[in-house]
C-alpha cells in the first residue's frame, strides 16, 4: 500500500481509491432523485449553487447509450390526473407517475416470446450507432473532467438490464431456464450494441479513465438468477463489455441494486473492480463485504438512504462513523449514499451529512 499525502486532484483521488492506495480524503460521488434538488432550493438552498461542484464530487459521467429497438418511439395508452400508461421502443407497457420520481409499474411485456424478439431485433441495426449516442455531449463532459481534473468514465446499462428494458423480469428468468439460448442472443445483442457504441465514442476522440456500469441484477433478498445460471448465460456477455475497458487498463465500477452477494466471485473474475451503491436495506454491509474480500474488491456506497431519510443528525453520525472510517482504511472506497437521495433528505441534512464525509473520510 502507498500512502500519497497532500492535496491531489479528483482524477489521482479515484485512480488511488481504485488501486487500494490511501489518498488525502476519499473520493465522493452522488445521485439524486428528480425532485430532490428543486425541493431543496425551497429549503434555502441558493438558486444557482451547482451541487456537483460545491460538494466537490470527484467523477464526471458520460457516453449513455440508447438501446430501445424503435429509438424515440412512445405511444401513450391512458392518462389520468397523477399518471400516464405508455409503450415505449421495445414494446414495454409501463405506468409512470407524474408527480413524483421512482420506479415505474410495469403493466406487461409485447416482446413476450422469442419470435417477437426476433422481430424487434431486425428493428435495431436500422438506427445508426451514432444516432444512439451524444458524441457531442461525452466530448463536451470529457473538456469539463480535464478542465476540471475529474475522474471521467463511461456510463451506460449492461446486458442485463437492457434485456429486462424489453421482456421484463419474469419473462427474462423464465426464458434463461426454459429457453437459455433466447435469453443468451439478448444479452448479446445489446452487449455487441453497447461495445460498438464505446468503441465510436472512442474513435472520435472521447477517453475514458474508467467506466461505471449499470445493471440491476439482484432484488432486495438475492440475484435474479442462480451463480451457475449468471456464470452461462450472463457472464460472458460481462465479460466481453469489461473486457473493452480492461484491455485498455481501465477500471470498472459496477452498480447493481440488491443482494448480489453470491455473485461478487464470478464478477471478480471477469475484472470487476468496485461494487455499487451496496443497499444497506438489502443486507450489503460494508464491514463485512471490505474484510471478506480485502484488496480483490473496491466499494462505493453503502451509507442507508433510510437513515438519511430520518433527518436525525446523530443516527447518521453513527451511520457513517462505523462504516466509512474502517472501510477506507488502506483505500478502495469511494462515497456514495446506498441509494440515490430521495426528497425526504432535508437540505440542511445533506449539508450535516457531507461535513461528516470530511471529518471521518479525511486521510491523516
């Protein structure tokens, strides 16, 4: 372990996390749900205060990819006072709620069977991979990093998450039990669909330090599909993504709601480096994850959302005192809530609870 002290910039802060090594304070990083930052501008938060910079958060994230078959495409069904039902791209009939953020009801699936995949499927190369992409926008935020000295990586869903975007959750565990090679050519889709994305970013001139994968392969009691089955069907379509980073000395976050635990050996194996958000309401602990797996593993998150949400400054105090100070030890941590911060996080909270990241997650 290297210890490096003095002031750095976010760009050596993450780099530092990321390979096990102490650096001045941890990095930081956050997520908000949509009506949090208005919400706390009514609570006295100044109008024009940008959060990312007053907070000093260390990542800049860029390079989305649109994977809907029929890109742009929503038809909405039926819409009352405080919601809206739709058809989106792939097919998907989802209820959304108009007056606040969260997961949207998910009413069925038309892409239910592997003949309708199949026709879907014909739909997604008649979109060009530039018109998926803001090449634009991951240049402009790759001026902003560098300007800045931020860690700046690639953002975008991973096959899995893709997949349950078209047929859903239950028709897409099904299928891998009933039906593996159907499941197999979704997730290879979208993974050959995302890679060739990257890859145009990349040859017109964006440079990623890293990339922060999304997919929420696990609920709040286990992973959606067995170790075995993730190891047939899934993970070779993750390996292949991660690969495209690795192969370039990358690092890989990876976020995933739920307990995933049973699955952190095989992702290891395919050159995972850190685990994100770690939902504390799903049983992912810090202080038993950071000891267990030492310096095979970084993690990012972990700091309850639902102790947050109480506004009561010295639940949180314990909240991060017994976690961030033990799990920074020797590096490979990087702050983050367990969760995206919800509206009931009072303003003046949130401002309690940064102070005591840079009480407790300052390096001596």
């Amino acid at each position: 372990m290297k210890t490096i002290n003095g002031k750095l910039t976010s760009k050596e802060r993450v780099a530092l996390a990321l390979g096990h090594q102490e650096a001045d304070r941890i990095p930081r990083a956050e997520s908000f749900w949509n009506e949090t930052i208005p919400l706390w501008r009514e609570q006295g938060m100044p109008a024009d205060l940008d959060v990312a910079s007053y907070f000093n958060y260390d990542m800049v994230q860029a390079g989305w990819v649109a994977h809907e078959a029929r890109l742009g495409y929503v038809e909405v069904l039926d819409e009352t006072e405080d919601a809206f039902t739709r058809i989106d791209g792939n097919g998907a009939v989802m209820k959304f709620w108009k007056h606040k953020s969260g997961t949207p009801e998910h009413l069925r699936f038309t892409t239910n069977n592997k003949d309708a995949w199949a026709s879907l499927k014909e739909k997604m190369p008649q979109i060009p991979i530039e018109a998926r992409v803001d090449l634009n926008g991951a240049l402009a935020a790759q001026k902003k990093a560098r300007d800045e000295n931020k860690w700046f990586c690639w953002s975008g869903i991973e096959c899995f998450e893709a997949a349950k975007e078209v047929v859903g959750h239950e028709i897409l565990c099904c299928a891998m039990i009933d039906d593996p090679e159907w499941a197999d050519d979704i997730y290879a889709t979208h993974t050959d669909l995302a890679i060739k994305a990257i890859q145009y970013l990349e040859d017109n001139g964006v440079h990623f330090d890293g990339a922060w994968i999304y997919g929420d392969i696990a609920y709040n009691h286990a992973p959606f599909c067995s170790p075995k089955m993730y190891r047939n069907l899934v993970m070779p379509s993750h390996a292949r993504q991660v690969a495209w980073f690795k192969e370039r000395g990358l690092p890989v976050i990876y976020h995933t709601d739920g307990d995933f635990r049973p699955l952190i050996p095989s992702m290891l194996e395919i050159g995972i480096d850190c685990f994100q958000p770690l939902e504390a309401k799903a049983g992912m602990d810090l202080r038993e994850l950071k000891p267990k797996y030492g310096d095979r593993a970084s993690w990012m998150g972990n700091i309850d959302i639902m102790k947050l949400i109480t506004n009561d400054f010295a639940l949180i105090e314990a909240e991060v005192s017994s976690k961030i100070p033990m799990a920074m030890k020797g590096g490979g941590y990087i702050y983050h809530s367990d969760h995206s911060i919800a509206p009931g996080v009072k303003w003046e909270t949130y401002l309690h609870l940064m102070k005591l990241v840079d009480v407790y997650g300052k390096y001596k």
